[in-house]
C-alpha cells in the first residue's frame, strides 16, 4: 500500500516541473523518436542498414555499449572514496552513483539488443531456458554480471530512495553489504567486457594483458567526470548540500585515474612501435592509418589531446579548484574517453580484418540515430529517477509512516513541488 | 584466508582448463601408427583402377591409322602440314613425334620398353619421365578427382588438362572479384 | 519468424526521397508489427519462435522441424526443395588439402560454393576468399590482396591462397558463443544451428580465417538457382541476421560425395578424405608432402593443411 503511494507519488513528481524541465524532457522524446524510427527502419532492412560489415562485424553499438560499461562501472566505485574520506553527502553520492548506474546498464543492455542480429531470441541466453554457454563464452559471463550488477543498484537505490520517502534511515545491515558488493561486481563488469575482446588471439590489437586494466583507469577517468557535472547541478538546481572538497578529491582521484589510463597506453604504445611486429598494423591504422586509409585518426589524436589537457587540468590543483577548468576538464575526460571506447578501440580491431582486408567503417545514419535514441533512453531514465530521488533526499516528498497508519484514506504525501533536475 | 585463496586460485585453474587448454595437435594421426599409405597403389598398375573419360581427341583425328595406315614414318624434325596446329613445347628441342608415337602402329602409343599402350592408358607413357606426378595421380593427389572420397572415383588422365605436345597449364580468365564492404548494400 | 517473406520494397541507396520515406515508414510499420508477432503469428511462425536447439530434439521433434523448414522452403522457392539431418558417421575425421603450388586463382571454387550452398546473392556471401599474395613476400595475409582481376590468372610474380573455414580442432568460434548455436559434429565439422544463432557475431570476432559470414540483409537467390538438396546443419537457406560458415558441404561429404569446391577446381589443388583412414588422399598429402597450417600460432590446430605438391 505504501509502495503504491510511493509510485503514485513519483508519478507526480515526474510529470510536474518548470518550463526547462518539460523543454528537456520534450527534446529527450524527440531523440528517442529518432531512434525509435531508426530502429524500425533497421528492424525491417536487416543490420545491412549499418555500416557493419562482415570485415568491421562489430562497431559503433558494441563500442558505446564498452564506454557505457566503464560509466556503469565507475560510477558506483566512487562509494570506495566516499567511505574511506567520510564525505557528508554520502547517500547522495550513493544515491546518484547507483542510479548513473542504472541508466548505464540500461544504455548497455539496449546497445546489445540493437546490436544483435535476431533480438527476439534473446532467450536462448538466459540460463536453463536457453543453452548458456558458461563456463566457455565470455559474453555469456558479461551477460549474467550485467544483470545481476543492474539488479543490484536497482535495489539498492530503491532501497535508500524509498526509505527517504517514509523518513527512514536506510537499513545498514540491508544496504551496506550489498553496497559494498557492488563495488566488486563493478569492477567485474569491465573486466568481463574487457575479456571480451581480451580473450580473442584472432584480434591482436586487443590480445593485450593490460585491456582490462586499461578499461578500468579509463572507466574511472569518464564515469567521475559525468558525477562530477551532476553533482554541481544538483547542488545548483537541486539544493543539494554537495561540499566543494568533495568534488575537489573526485577531481584528483580522476587526475591518479587518468595518469594510470596514460601510463598504461604509453605501455602500449611501446610496446607495439619498439618491438615493430606484424601486429603493428593495427595501431599504425590508429595513428597514421595504412596504405591511404585513415578516416579515424583524426579522432585517435583528438582523443589523446582531450585526455592529456584533462589530466594537466586535473593535476594541478589551481585548475582543480577553479569550476571553469574543472568543468573543461570533466568533459575533455568525457570526450577522449568516449572516442577511445566508442571508435579507438573497436574499429582497429577489425583494420585491417584477419585476411587483410582494409573497410573503413564510419557510423551509418541509422546507427546515429539509433544511439541517439538510446542515449535519449538513458538520459530520460536518469532524470526522472533523480527527480524523484532529489526531491525525497530535500525532504520535500515523503510520507509520515503514523499518520497513513491512523488516516489510511487520506493521501499523506507532502507537497511535490515543482522545479529540480 | 589462507584456504580461500586456495579455493579462488583451483577455481580459476579450472575456469581456464576448461575453455582453455588441451592443444595437442593431430591426433588422429596416431590412430594407425607407421602406416605409410604411400605404398597403397603403388602396383596397381591395372587401368580399372583409375577410371578415366575417353581421350581428348581433336575432332575427326582418331584413329590415326585412317590416314597413316600407308605412309611410310618419317623421322625428320619438319613441317607438320596436316598437323602443323601442333606446335611442341615439350621438354629438350630434339623431342619429336617417335618419343611417344608409335611409328607402326599411330593408333598406338609406345613406352621406352618398345611395349604398346592405348591412348586411353596415356599416363603410363607420361609416367616414364613423370614418376613422382605419377605416383601422386594414382594416389589422387595430383590432378583432379571426382566421385566419391570414400568410394568410386572419376581419374581424368593427364591430356585432359596438360596439352601433351605443350603441357604447361593454360591461365584462365578468373571469375569476378567478390564486392568489396562498401560496395554490399 | 525465421523465413519472413522478403520485403517488398529492394534496398534502395543511402539517399532518400519522399517515396523511400514514406518506404522507411513502411518498414517501420513492418518493424513493430515483427516485434509484436509472437502473440499474432501463425501456429507455423510460433512454432519456429520456440523451437529447440537442434541437439535438444528427440527423432519426432526432429522430423517435424525438418518438414516445416522443407515445406517452407519448397512454398518460398517453387519447388521441391529437402531438408536432411544426416549425423556424422562413426570413424570419420574429415580434413582437407590444398596445394598452393597449383592453385591459379581463378575463383571457381568461389562460385560453386556460392551455388551448392545456396549463399545469399544480394547482399553478396562468399564463403571462399582467394588471397593474391606476391611470390616475394611469402604467406603473408595481411598484405594480401583479395580483389585482384586480370584477364588471366595466375598473374606473373604472384601466388594464391584460397581461403575458408579451416574446421578446427579447437575452434575459437565455438568457444566464444554465447548460446552453444555453433558446435563441432563428431566428423570435424563446425556447424551453426541457424535457428538458435542470435546474430551477436562474438564467432566473427573470434575466427582467425574470416571463415564466418553473417546475413546483413535479407538473404535473396533466385528460384531457380536454388540448390534444392540441403542439409539442417549445411546449406539451407539462411534466415537474416544469423551467422553462417563452410561446412566442407556437410550435405554432400555425410552422403560419400566431395566437396564441391574440391570438383570443381580445374587445376586439382583441392584434396579431400577421412583423416583417419591412412589410406586417403589427406593423410597422402599429410605423410608425403610437406604441409603447413594457417596461423599456427594461435593454437586452432586447422584441419585444412597447406601444402605444396610441386
């Protein structure tokens, strides 16, 4: 009965907001129509409507759906911090961090489905309905770390939103295991994606020890910088207490993250170029492209310039501190992270392709418009389940548990005011 | 905590021998150690082993003993006339048509032995010079074969695809290259 | 579900005009009503949508798929067209040879695969690739070169390597699907259960050889060019968005006969037989020519040897 109220609630704090907040969720409708549309028009064509060939088999779906993984993945493993430096607005970071994750997942998993080839047999995966390949197929373990890592943050935000909302504390003995077990099972979800790609000697650019690794200091790097430009809105729009310290450590924890993430591809780099093997190819494709063909490494550079202004932003802690540079910093992070997962990494995978075959993939229009859409999604989910969550972490809207008890007809909920995210 | 890694470290050993591991090679070819089929048809020298189609005569030539049954053999390097569409590439210059013809008997071939053998069985003749393509035809492994691999098998013989009087293999014109990505729509 | 009938409209150019809008609108109609299906399809399509894996049938469940399939195809195709489920035979390793000494170049082999194993023409599947590469350069497949053409081959100063799936012994294919639809038959062979398949191409990512194709586009041949002999596991026509691969003509080779690349090859490079029988054309091949396999380094262990028979 509770819970009842507790959706009719939200309902109507979602559906009430000021002009910018009904503008935004107007122009994430539009771009999930675009890629509803896009999406129809690939379901009756075939994936033929994709750039995707049988030389680049996979590309830009597979190559957000990596770079949603580290978001997912990063942005619950802020908690760590959050403990060992007892920041006060804990919950909140929990809170937000568990529901980044959430709208992640949710990217991820309609990445996977846009991706495959026939979606409705999606159930041959699911263990003792289908033929689940364990202990063999990676995906078959990122599939079921996915789930159970989404589950997990969908409980746990719940958990904590809806014992804001009967102002409640959370339950510790609840809450706590399970938000310690996720920081684990986040750092498992990337490994896993990692392994993916990891565990094919057939794709030398990516048969590396240091994949993994690379896609955990890289997650770390992109998932705080989104945190990092939420919770300024927040403080901002949503009167949220988020002190500056806070977002200063998130800051230089992102500047140690990117000096891993830098580190680790300096390895690599050195690797290829010093030892000079076949296996080069790959990388110079990257870098300098072969043989005339080189559509993506103006963005391989772009990337590597975003990252390292980044980290130089990040690093010293005048530009730190200053919100102009720290926000510049947080979205060069963003954005060399993003073309690294989404383009830099999948594509030279496949360029030139096991027999030497060199196609030059770039994004068809239906893949633009169809990750448009989902990012639509993923944005749609988070803001409105932040809408919620802000306005019970105000205090603004719960219910006095003794009251309902005494007026059990009587809605109890206090005033969802408009305006927040 | 000691035991538990332990169990982490034998749980990952055999994660990984499980999807992993066993990369003995070839087995199966232990399965009849120190046979060495080489041998197999070495003897069988019997033409109905090696079903063959019927030679490939230019039209209207065979028998030859239509036109040569009177003539007297010639052994002069010449102009062919009648046959001058022949023009031969075959090993050292001083071949000529005796090597192989048969000079009493044209619808014959003849080995070095002095003995006769059809142009039906030419691979004997080419066999001479050729043994180890010999070898490798009657074990199926030079030239085509047809039929069944476990079974009946179709032979072609040697002038099926080698031209006799110039048996370097002729080019082809290859079938179309396979569109490129871009080019599938 | 699986044998949707083919669009109407042909798969127009990127461009768009007000007609392919008004097509794309359409076909978006058509999308949403194929995701709504599974409550409104015909007893046949739902049928299809729950099928089992094909190891999962029992002999009754088996004869029923195989009759549906073979009397959708026949509906589809005009004609009679069989769909068989012939097991391995017990004592048969299938392997294969191919002498590079021999070989021209000149595709044959391509193109009768395309038509023994009903490939889609339009989008265009090949499940042989011939690889130019220069006589200087040795094996070198990244700088090879697939789309050569000449009047005639083979070209002065150049070799060629066909190239198709190597059935191997550990094959990464197999290991990395996620669904168990492509597995490695008693014989050697790897197949696809193209029903089970979900199109996810984790196997393409895996095959060293490029040995695996996927149905981009709706799957289109001509009625009469239909091979209308077919195997489950082989070469029945593939539904779209599935992932299909050589299976050394399963349909022909559990039936005695050869491969058809290997009778069509005019210069004889292609060898085929039983590895275990000591006494066939492979295992020849194997213990009197020197052979190589095709990335040996990655562990795949291939049943498709190289060699050189000079």
């Amino acid at each position: 009965m509770l819970f009842y109220k507790f959706f009719l609630g939200s309902l109507r704090i979602v559906t009430h907001g000021g002009k910018a907040y009904f503008a935004w969720l107007a122009f994430l409708f539009l771009i999930i129509g675009v890629g509803v549309l896009g999406y129809g028009e690939q379901l009756s064509h075939g994936l033929i409507r994709t750039h995707m060939r049988d030389q680049v088999s996979w590309a830009f779906y597979i190559g957000n759906f990596t770079f949603l993984v580290g978001v997912a993945a990063a942005a619950v493993v802020l908690v760590i911090p959050a403990y060992i430096y007892h920041w006060p607005p804990i919950k909140e970071i929990v809170v937000l961090g568990e529901l980044l994750a959430v709208s992640a997942i949710t990217m991820c998993l309609l990445f996977v489905t846009v991706d495959i080839g026939r979606p409705e047999r999606f159930w041959h995966m699911i263990p003792f309905l289908g033929r689940w390949n364990v202990p063999s197929s990676l995906l078959a373990w990122d599939v079921l770390v996915l789930n159970l890592y989404y589950i997990l943050n969908f409980v746990i935000a719940t958990h904590i939103v809806y014992r804001g909302f009967t102002r409640r504390e959370y339950s510790k003995s609840f809450a706590l295991p399970l938000i310690l077990f996720s920081v684990p099972l986040a750092v498992s979800i990337h490994t896993v994606t990692a392994f993916v790609y990891n565990g094919l000697p057939a794709r030398p650019f990516w048969n590396s020890a240091i994949l993994a690794p690379r896609f955990l200091a890289s997650a770390f790097c992109s998932g705080p910088a989104i945190m990092l430009v939420m919770l300024q809105l927040l403080r901002k729009y949503a009167r949220l207490d988020i002190k500056d310290e806070a977002i200063w450590k998130i800051a230089e924890l992102m500047a140690y993250a990117m000096f891993l993430n830098l580190f680790l591809f300096g390895a690599e780099i050195f690797r290829e170029y010093y030892s000079a093997t076949e296996h080069l190819l790959f990388t110079e494709y990257l870098f300098v492209g072969i043989r005339g063909h080189n559509a993506i490494v103006p963005f391989a550079w772009l990337s590597l310039f975003c990252s390292i202004v980044a980290f130089l932003l990040f690093l010293v802690p005048a530009t730190r501190k200053n919100p102009v540079t720290l926000n510049i910093g947080a979205f060069l992070i963003y954005a060399g992270v993003y073309i690294e997962k989404g383009i830099a990494l999948v594509i030279p995978g496949f360029t030139p392709s096991t027999l030497g075959d060199i196609y030059e993939y770039g994004p068809s229009r239906v893949e633009v418009m169809v990750t448009i859409g989902i990012y639509g999604v993923g944005f749609l989910l988070f803001t409105l389940m932040v809408k919620v969550a802000t306005a019970i972490m105000r205090g603004e809207f719960h219910v006095d548990v003794e009251a309902s008890l005494r007026q059990p007809g009587i809605s109890p909920i206090a005033g969802a005011a408009p305006g927040g995210s | 905590m000691h035991r538990l890694s332990v169990l982490v470290a034998f749980g990952l050993f055999v994660w990984v021998s499980a999807c992993g591991g066993n990369h003995e090679r070839a087995a199966y070819l232990r399965t009849a150690p120190g046979v060495a089929p080489s041998g197999a048809r070495e003897d069988a020298a019997d033409a109905k082993d090696f079903p063959v189609p019927p030679p490939p005569f230019s039209e209207g030539v065979f028998p030859c003993s239509q036109c040569h049954a009177d003539m007297t053999p010639d052994l002069e390097v010449r102009d062919l006339g009648e046959h001058d569409g022949i023009e031969l590439h075959h090993g050292p210059r001083d071949r000529w048509c005796f090597d192989c013809h048969n000079p009493d008997n044209r619808d014959m071939l003849r080995l070095a032995s002095g003995r006769l053998v059809p142009f039906s069985e030419s691979y004997r003749l080419c066999g001479q010079c050729h043994g180890d393509k010999y070898r490798d035809w009657r074990m199926g492994v030079h030239g085509k074969r047809s039929g069944e691999w476990n079974g009946k098998k179709q032979y072609l013989l040697c002038a099926h695809c080698h031209n006799p009087h110039a048996p370097r293999f002729k080019p082809l014109a290859p079938l179309p290259p396979p569109k490129r990505p871009d080019e599938i729509l | 579900m699986t044998e949707h009938p083919k669009t109407e409209a042909p798969l127009s150019s990127p461009a768009e005009s007000p007609e392919e809008a008004a097509a794309t609108r359409r076909h978006f109609l058509q999308g949403m009503a194929a995701t709504a299906f599974v409550a409104a399809c015909s007893p046949l399509e739902r049928e299809a949508f729950f099928q089992r894996h094909f190891k999962e049938l029992n002999k009754d469940e088996l004869a029923r798929v195989l009759a549906r399939l073979s009397q959708g195809y026949s509906e589809r195709f005009h004609k009679q067209v069989t769909v068989s489920a012939e097991p391995a035979a017990s004592g048969v390793l299938f392997g294969y040879a191919l002498d590079l000494s021999r070989c021209i170049g000149c595709r044959r082999c391509v193109y009768a695969c395309v038509e023994e194993n009903n490939q889609s023409r339009d989008p265009q599947i090949h499940w042989i690739t011939v690889l130019e590469m220069e006589k200087a350069g040795g094996v070198d497949v990244m700088h090879a070169n697939a789309y050569y053409d000449a009047d005639e081959v083979p070209r002065p100063g150049h070799f060629y390597m066909p190239v198709q799936c190597q059935q191997c012994e550990h094959p990464p294919c197999v290991k990395v699907c996620p669904v168990q639809a492509t597995w490695q038959d008693a014989d050697g062979i790897v197949v696809v259960d193209y029903n089970w398949c979900i199109g996810c191409r984790c196997c393409m990512s895996a095959c060293p050889y490029g040995a695996r194709h996927f149905n981009w586009g709706e799957p289109t041949i001509a009625d009469a060019e239909v091979n209308p002999e077919t195997h489950y596991l082989g070469n029945r026509p593939r539904p779209r968005g599935v992932v299909e691969k050589c299976t050394f003509c399963v349909q022909r080779v559990r039936n005695g006969r050869y491969p058809a690349c290997v009778e069509v090859c005019p210069v004889g490079a292609r060898k085929f037989g039983n590895l275990l029988d000591p006494t066939s054309e492979v295992r020849y091949v194997i213990e009197n020519k020197r052979v190589f396999i095709l990335k040996e380094e990655l562990g795949t262990s291939p049943k498709f040897f190289y060699f050189y028979g000079v």
